[in-house]
C-alpha cells in the first residue's frame, strides 16, 4: 500500500523543499520507489531534481484540467526508482482555478489513491495554507512539518494547527502529522530551549530525528542530487537517513 506523506509549512525558509529531497532520495536508497510530487509554483524541487520547467512541462493543475493520465506527464529522474511530477507556471493559478471545480479537496487524492507503482508519494507543498496545501493534506496518511527552533517559525505553527483540524473534519480524519525540527544548532542555547518546548507542546508529536545545519545540504541542490547520493558520509545524510527509517516505522503503523 502506497504510503503518502505532505511535507507542509506556511513558514518559509525552515528546509521543507530540502526535507522532502533528501527524504525521497533516502527512501530510495533504502530500495523503495518513490514519487515527488512539486505543488509550489517557484517550482525549486523540480529544480533541485534537474528539472527546468518549459512550456511543455505539466504538472498537477494539468493533470485536473486537461484530464491526463499521471504516468503520461511523469519525468524519469537520474536517480532509479525515483520519479517526479513537477511543478509549472500555469500551477500558480490553482488557487483561483481549483475551487470551482466539485470537490475540489479531493482532487490530488483521487489521482494517488490507485497508484501502485510506488511505496512512498512525497509532496511538496508551496509556502502558504491555500487549495494546494488542503489538497495534499487531503490525500497524506502523514504530514511532516518542518520548524526551525525559532520564535517564528514556532508561532507559525498555531495555522498549521488550524489547517489540520479542517482537514480532519473534511476529508481526512486519519490524518497525522509530525514535527521535524530543521536546521538546528546545538550550540544556540535557544534553539536547545525551544526544542525543549516544542517536545513538551507537542507530546509524541515531534519526531526523534533533527536535521542540524549542513553546507553540503546546499550543494545537494545545487548537483541535483538528494544528500544521500550528493555527499553520502555527510551528517546531514546520516541524520536523513534516519529520518527515513522512522518514516518507514510510522507507514508499517
């Protein structure tokens, strides 16, 4: 059964589109089949993937409107067992579009609900709470939530709280959701504080992995290449490698 999981923030900058790369490209090294799924229209993992959108490029608002079949617009990437729907111009009019159109939450789940080619769906969702985040909630069995451990990005969390509620009570009330504390320096006395905080909040809603702060994580979107196969020794692919094997623990759940 095909495990979905939304990597979600309205907070910008916390490492979501890097989360989401690094945590495909670990699932894929771990021998699963994975599809990355790009919902931002500034469409950085399609990018991140070696993926430059031109005109003839669809993405998920194509998918809706044009009635095409998923595996007809899907993008091989370098990486075996890892594929890519991305990201386009014309998906930046979903907000407007997808509304009208009946039951419009559900869209994105009925086009993943079937798939059987894959273990794991990883979908990226653009920086703001609108249609196309609801949708992905709406079809993940997990939401992972980026947070730096900052006052910020803390705060922004009481919207994805809200946000999730709606979700459950719409169209998805299995969904569960998991904080991942990002770019973390455990020298910063508060970054350690409000990690603390955070795992007293949010009791068994933060997960055990932390992603500290890695230059090669940068250079990895730069090569186009997931951490794990970019710089394999690297703390930051240890510590996205065992993030993905706590993602595993949660889908045998």
């Amino acid at each position: 059964m095909t495990s979905v999981i939304a990597i979600a923030n309205e907070k910008g900058g916390v490492a979501k589109t890097t989360t989401a790369l690094s945590l495909g490209g670990a699932l894929v090294a771990l021998g699963y089949r994975v599809l990355m799924v790009d919902l931002d229209p500034q469409a950085n993992l399609s990018l991140a993937l070696g993926c430059e959108t031109h005109t003839g490029t669809k993405s998920f608002i194509n998918l809706v409107m044009e009635n095409l079949l998923l595996d007809k617009v899907l993008i091989k990437t370098e990486i075996q067992g890892l594929d890519l729907l991305p990201a386009n111009k014309e998906i930046g009019f979903a907000e407007r579009v997808l509304p009208t159109r009946p039951e419009y939450r559900n869209l994105l789940r009925k086009i993943v609900a079937n798939e059987k080619d894959y273990d794991f769906v990883v979908i990226d969702c653009p920086p703001f709470l609108g249609t196309l985040t609801t949708n992905a909630l709406t079809a993940a069995n997990l939401l992972i939530i980026p947070t730096q451990a900052e006052y910020f990005s803390v705060y922004a969390l009481r919207n994805m709280m809200s946000l999730i509620r709606e979700v459950r009570k719409k169209g998805n009330p299995t969904l569960r959701y998991r904080l991942l504390i990002t770019l973390f320096d455990k020298r910063n006395k508060i970054h350690r504080t409000l990690y603390a905080h955070l795992r007293q909040t949010f009791v068994g809603g933060v997960l055990d992995s932390i992603i500290e702060v890695d230059t090669k994580l940068r250079e990895s979107v730069i090569a186009g290449l997931p951490i794990i196969f970019h710089a394999k020794k690297s703390r930051a692919a240890m510590q996205y490698s065992f993030l993905a094997q706590e993602i595993i623990h949660y889908a045998k759940e």
